[in-house]
C-alpha cells in the first residue's frame, strides 16, 4: 500500500492539499459502528466535487437526526460516486473490531465505481489496499470528503438498526442502536443475545451461554 503526507507543511485540512497538487478524484472514507454491542460496522466512500457546498457539515455525532438525513439527501446527490459496505457480527468476532472495520472501509473503497487519486482515511490506520492513501487523525473534522463518509455510513447504519426492530422488538434497537445503555444491557439480561449481538463483547458475552 502506498501511504503519503500531505507535505511537510501542516495542513488543517489535507484534502485541501491534494486539491493543489491537481488530484480532483479525492476519496474520504471512514465508518461507524465500533462500540456497539450488536449489528454491523458501516463504512462509507465518497468521491466529492471541489465545489461541492453542504451546509452544517462537520463530525456525523455532533450533528442532529434531522440534519444528517438532510445531508445524506444531498451527498448522495452531488456526490461523483460513493458507496457503503458492512462487516456483520460474526465476522467481527472473529476478526476483532479493528480489522473488521478496516476490511468494510476497504470494501468501500474498492466499490466506488470512480478510481480514486488517493484515499484519504479517518483515523491512524491505514487499509489495507494498494492505493495511494494518507491515514488522517481526526479526519471527520478536517477533510470534507471524509465527514460526508460518516454521514452516509452513520445514516444507513441508524436504518439498519431500525429495520431489525421488527425481528427483535424487545431490543428496540431504534432507540439506542446497538450501543450498550441501561435499557440495552437490561434487555439482555432479559432476555439474552440475539443473533445479531456480538458475542466476544463485553456485556454480551457473559449471556451467551446462559442464554442461547
């Protein structure tokens, strides 16, 4: 794989950099979903144009629900290309979360139907790809295309989760999406894990064998 810097110069935002080098296919991915204790991680890849306007875009979990589906609209509409991928619970187990989640952004990447200049990544790791990228810490805040990634990874995962309500209703995943809050973890007390929990993650784990 081919992992770059945006220079020796610091630049708040290192897709503005790649921009000045003449790299108009700039790809940002990044995903959700790693501190759930049931249901899929999500990444998401998107090619933006250099015009691209969305207002209130920032980091997808300091924005509301009404504004990320607003924004979501609008990426998918002017987005180049874009495209989600998920990485199921089994697979996590038997990955870990880290790699699973690099696998579902590699995914991702490998599914744009635009070949990317360079990959820019949200976080420290890079993919495991051979494709010119830069790992970037705190990406969803710096680089545009990368929180336009969150966004759509974050929304489709939100109705991902919604949708299962209607196999497992007593988890109401709509309200906490997996994560582990009081209602959450109460519920498996109840009632044990479904098969879509994780089971090696702490707080379901110790119900599997009770319970299933």
């Amino acid at each position: 794989m081919k992992r770059l810097r945006a220079g020796k110069q610091v630049f708040a935002d290192p897709e503005a950099y790649w921009r000045l080098q003449g790299l108009p296919l700039i790809a940002g991915v990044d995903e959700v979903g790693r501190g759930p204790l049931a249901g899929p991680v999500v990444a998401a890849a998107v090619i933006i144009p250099r015009d691209a306007v969305f207002p209130g875009l920032k980091d997808s979990k300091r924005l509301t629900h009404e504004t990320r589906l607003l924004l979501d609209a609008q990426i998918r509409e002017q987005a180049l290309a874009f495209a989600l991928r998920e990485v199921g619970p089994r697979q996590i187990e038997t990955l870990g979360i880290l790699a699973a989640s690099l696998r579902a952004m590699a995914q991702a990447v490998k599914a744009l139907s635009l070949l990317p200049e360079i990959v820019l990544v949200d976080g420290p790791h890079p993919l495991p790809l051979d494709y010119p990228q830069q790992p970037v810490v705190k990406g969803d805040d710096r680089c545009p295309s990368i929180s336009a990634a969150a966004v759509l990874a974050k929304v489709h995962r939100d109705r991902l989760m919604a949708s299962y309500h209607r196999q497992y209703p007593q988890y109401n995943f709509p309200q906490h999406k997996g994560y582990a809050t009081a209602e959450h973890l109460e519920a498996l007390r109840c009632w044990g894990p479904c098969p879509i929990h994780r089971r090696t993650f702490s707080g379901v784990k110790e119900w599997v064998v009770d319970k299933e």
